[in-house]
C-alpha cells in the first residue's frame, strides 16, 4: 500500500472517532470529564480531516505519470 492512501485511512480512522466522541455526549454537560471527551472529539475529527486532506494530496503527488509518446512523423 503507498503511503498516500495509509494517511488517507488513519485520518478516516480519526475522523469517524472524532464523531463517535462528540455526538455520545449531549450537549451543556457540566461535568469536567464529559466537556473534555467531547472537546476532544471536536479535535480529533477536525484533524482527521486535516490528515486525510494530506494523504490526498501525498497519494496525487506521488502518482506516476504516463510517459508521454512524442511521434516526430509527420
């Protein structure tokens, strides 16, 4: 597996536990521990969405290109 699309499954990965984590806790939760876990969540998804936005563009810049067939028949 290319490195691209590895960084491109962790970020799923954390994008999906970010969500997981804030939407279990309700919101106004007074609680010190809960307001952590859900802060938490926020940071995890929105750096899940970060790591995948790199593996994307990791996964575009190492692709191989075609060469290119130059016909100098005319």
């Amino acid at each position: 597996m290319k490195i691209g699309m590895g960084i491109i499954v962790i970020g799923i990965i954390m994008f999906g536990t970010g969500l997981i984590l804030f939407y279990s806790i309700e919101l106004g939760q007074t609680d010190p521990i809960l307001r952590m876990v859900k802060n938490a969540g926020t940071f995890i998804g929105l750096s899940g969405m970060g790591v995948t936005m790199a593996g994307i563009l990791l996964y575009l810049i190492n692709r191989n290109e075609v060469p290119l067939e130059k016909s100098f028949d005319s």
